[in-house]
C-alpha cells in the first residue's frame, strides 16, 4: 500500500458533485471513499435528487455538505427558503452576496449549525462579463473585496471569491474569524474548463483560503480518489 492510498480525508478539500443525478454522485463518493469528507452539490443536480444524496451522504456516510444554491431573491423568500433547507442539516449553504440577502438568509438559519456564505463574483467571469451585465467599473478584484466586505458586515459567515482575491479578503478586519471558500482551484497541470481566475490547491490555501472547491479535476481523472489524495498531500506540504 502506498503512502499516497494511507492519506486521510482533509475537510479543506471539498469536492464539487458536478455529476448528472444521485446515482451518479452516490457512485462518485463510493470511489472516493475515505480520502473525501465533504462535497458540494449544486444546482445542476437539484432535479437529479441533489438533495436526498445530501442526506444520504451526510446522515449514511458521515459527509460534510455545502449547498451550493446561489440564492437571491426578496428577503421573505431567502428568508423562507434557508429556513426549510437548514432543516436538512447542511453544513454551508451559498446565497448572493448582497446584504439584504445574507441578512434574510442568515434569519432563515436561526437555530441551527448552517452557515451561510455570500458569492461575491463568479470565478467564470472577466471584465467584459461584468461590463456586458451592467456591473459597475472597476478592477474585479476591487469589486470582490468591497462586495466580501458588505457581505460579512451583514453577518455572512463567510464568503465565496476566487483565490486570487482570498488573500485581499482576509485582510479586511469584517475577515476575522469568517470563512473563505475559494473554487476556482486546479492542480498543476489540470485544464482551466471554464474556469478564468485560478490557482493551485497550495496557493489558494496560503494566500488565506480555509477550504478549496476541486470539481472535474478530481471527478474526470481516471482514478478519482487517487486524484483527491495528491490534493490533500499538496495541501499538507504548505
């Protein structure tokens, strides 16, 4: 057995369930195993049984889980919604990072352990994506750190950016004991996929990033749980 076989999970890797439906997650995780302890679900396996794989996962398997859901609507819907799904016992739920609705959101998750996370720009997008939906000028990493700074000043727990702007966040003082969750991550040598602002496991982690968000980089590899483990390894080196 190598020593790469004997790594244990590390709850700073989470792993994107960019898969079609459950079954196609369930077999994802079974493959992983012990090397993975927290994935995240999106939106696009909402209608595939995304959340009876959360409960499965967290309540069958021991798994953390971060849903991934993007939410921004008026407050009494956000407020509505998070409510209903903290009652699934979700460790991280994502919500646009404007403060009404982290405001609302964190409203909807009184009383339990959810943590609520505000998205402050895509990791997919530039600045001509910015410009062709009407967001203000300025460099983006100026937008993320003053959208990360009025979603924590609202009580986000923490916030998604990419990892080039992790480092920038943590220094805000609104930063301290707040997470940051940076996709956006790609091993060494892993394609980009449509991903435009990225960094390595290591350096995202250095630069201030509690927990990193690897997808198809792990999922597409021919042995995904061989390609979960050199991630942990990678992060255990720093």
């Amino acid at each position: 057995m190598t020593d790469q076989i004997q790594t244990p999970a590390d709850d700073r890797l989470i792993v994107a369930m960019d898969v079609p439906n459950a079954l196609a997650g369930l077999a994802l995780a079974e493959r992983l195993g012990d090397a993975v302890s927290f994935y995240k679900i999106g939106l696009g396996m909402l209608t595939g049984g995304g959340l009876a794989l959360a409960n499965e996962l967290k309540d069958e398997h021991g798994k953390k889980i971060f849903l991934d859901m993007k939410l921004f609507d008026i407050s009494n819907t956000i407020e509505a919604a998070v409510r209903g799904l903290a009652q699934f016992d979700i460790d991280f739920l994502t919500v646009h990072g404007d403060p009404h609705v982290v405001r609302a959101a964190k409203e909807g998750a009184a009383g339990s352990n959810l943590k609520i996370l505000g998205v402050t720009v895509l990791t997919s997008l530039d600045r001509a994506d910015l410009d062709a939906c009407m967001i203000k000028d300025g460099a983006i990493g100026d937008l993320v750190v003053e959208r990360a700074g009025r979603a924590l000043e609202a009580g986000a727990d923490g916030v998604i950016a990419s990892p080039h702007e992790a480092a920038l966040i943590r220094a805000l003082p609104e930063a301290t004991g707040r997470l940051i969750v940076t996709p956006g991550v790609r091993p060494a040598g892993a394609a980009l996929g449509d991903q435009k602002r990225v960094a390595t496991p290591a350096s995202a982690i250095g630069d201030g990033a509690d927990h990193i968000v690897v997808g198809r980089p792990i999922h597409t590899a021919v042995d995904p749980r061989q390609a979960a483990q050199a991630v942990v390894q990678e992060l255990r080196s720093i």
